[in-house]
C-alpha cells in the first residue's frame, strides 16, 4: 500500500540506503517481518499488528515462505488468512491477492476454524487448527523504497513523486475511491474490488465519508446502499477493514452493530436517511465502493 511505504520509508531515514527495515524486523526482499511471542486469537493478533503498522503476513511464494518459516523454531503461529466471511474463500488481512497456498494434505478443512496457522514443524506445511490461542507474525509494509504521494490535483503534473488514481477512479486527498453499481455479495465485492487494484474501501475520517457519500450520488442521483470493507467474522464485535488499515472512525446507525440474527458480519453503508452504517449479513447482494492507497 502507497500510504503504508511512506511511513516505512520515513521511518527508515538514515539507514544503509535507505532501505533497511527498523530493528527488530527482519527483511525479505521489499518486506519486513517480525515475530511476536504474546499469545493472542487471530482477530486480536491482527488488531495487534495493526497498531504496529503492519498486518498479520500474507505468504506469496514459497521462497518467502522459507524465509518466514526460517523467523521461528517449534511455535505454530497465525498468518494473516482467513475465510470466516464465506467459507473457501480465502483473503490475506492485508487486502493483498491470495494468490500462493501451502495447505498439508487434506485442509483446508473446516473443521473448527476459519483462519490459518504457520506451522515449523514440518516447515513446509500450513494448516488449520483448533480455537486456541498462538503467537503472532506480524508483517510491516509491502513497499520500503517506494514513496509516493497521491495528490487530487495529479494527471498533467510532471512530477515524479506524484502519481494519479486510475481512470474512472476518483480522488480524495492520497487515496482514490471507485462506484460499482453491480449487486455483488461482500465477498464477490471484495474480490472485485482486488481485481482492479484496491479492496473494499475502509473510511478513516467524517470528512471522507461525505466526500464518498457526495461521489456516489453524483454518480448515482441516488444513495445506494453498498458494502466497504468493514468486517468482525473473524471475532464477533472486533471489526476489521478488508484493505489491512486501522479501524479508526465509525459511522453507525444508533442501535448498530446488532448482529442481528448472529449472522451480521460485514458493512454496508448509506442505511437509515442515507446517512449511516449497519451491519448486514455477508451473502446479501449490494453494490461495492473500492478504494486504493
């Protein structure tokens, strides 16, 4: 993520070419990784991360798997995947593609949790376990060298520390947000939102909701009711943006999150006057907003 290098890059400054991770992580490639011993459940392990600057890691290749797996000795520990929004379906907390998998014989399978656990002995299997408490592999920034500031005023700027939101994307300040009118499950909106380079947006401010708010019924001359990235399938109550990013500003309705029927898991938003979020189950169809940063 763009807005993540940034803050990686600053805080390696003064460091061999700038490059190098902070101490403590250790680096594989363009990434930097670090274990944690604390023992916490999945959705708090990611929170955790999270308020490290990081997400639990997602594993793209076996060498990086290698290397991570290189990181510990006996302990089995939590990675950032996980399918308790739809069974199967698998995303990495970080809203990276889930595009590399290392599952032992016979698993996935379902039989107690939805979330996967990194296993050193034998190194080179993943699988899943029961609902009991492991430690924590935090992963810190897909990007260190790169910084990059999207501005909304980009398209005809030569500059090369600017760089513009994709055609049909709209901008807002450093991110860029996208409309899709299609009725889609959470899910199918989420891999959507993947498929063209972002997630499922995540809102970070009163002022960014109305910004988006302001775009969809510029777009719309409506107020649709449409899914972001919020989600607490992982842990009833500990909710989660799609794209990895801290859960850092609400918008509920008065009396949300109810997780009405027990099966309220994912956000949807402009409910009630077209002002406000509710929680909703998964497999109803909405249209998407997706972001990118």
């Amino acid at each position: 993520m763009i807005r993540r290098a940034v803050i990686i890059l600053l805080i390696c400054c003064g460091m061999a070419a700038g490059k190098s991770c902070p101490a403590g992580w250790s680096q594989y490639k363009n990434r930097c990784f670090m274990s944690v011993s604390t023992e916490r459940t999945w959705a708090e392990s990611e929170r955790y991360c999270i308020s490290m600057g990081g997400n639990l890691a997602s594993v793209h290749s076996r060498e990086e798997y290698n290397f991570i797996d290189s990181l510990f000795s006996t302990h089995r520990v939590w990675i950032g995947g996980c399918d308790a929004v739809q069974e199967g379906h698998w995303l990495w907390s970080d809203g990276t593609k889930f595009d590399y998998t290392l599952w032992n014989p016979g698993e996935p399978n379902n039989s107690v949790l939805d979330c996967p656990a990194n296993c050193s002995t034998p190194p080179e299997q993943i699988h899943t376990l029961q609902a009991i408490l492991l430690p924590v592999l935090a992963l810190a920034s897909s990007m260190i060298s790169r910084a990059v500031l999207i501005l909304p005023i980009c398209c005809g700027v030569a500059s090369a520390w600017i760089e513009c939101c994709p055609k049909d994307w709209f901008p807002y300040f450093e991110r860029c947000f996208k409309f899709d009118s299609t009725p889609r499950t959470w899910i199918d909106a989420e891999q959507y939102c993947q498929s063209i380079g972002g997630n499922l947006a995540s809102i970070h401010s009163s002022d960014e909701y109305v910004y988006i708010q302001g775009m969809i019924h510029k777009l719309t001359n409506t107020n649709p009711r449409t899914w972001i990235g919020g989600w607490d399938a992982a842990q009833e109550g500990l909710w989660l943006w799609s794209d990895g990013s801290k859960f850092d500003y609400t918008r509920w309705n008065p009396g949300e999150p109810n997780h009405s029927g027990g099966a309220e898991d994912c956000i949807e938003m402009n409910t009630v006057e077209m002002m406000w979020w509710n929680d909703l189950p998964c497999n109803l169809a909405r249209a998407a907003l997706c972001s990118l940063s």
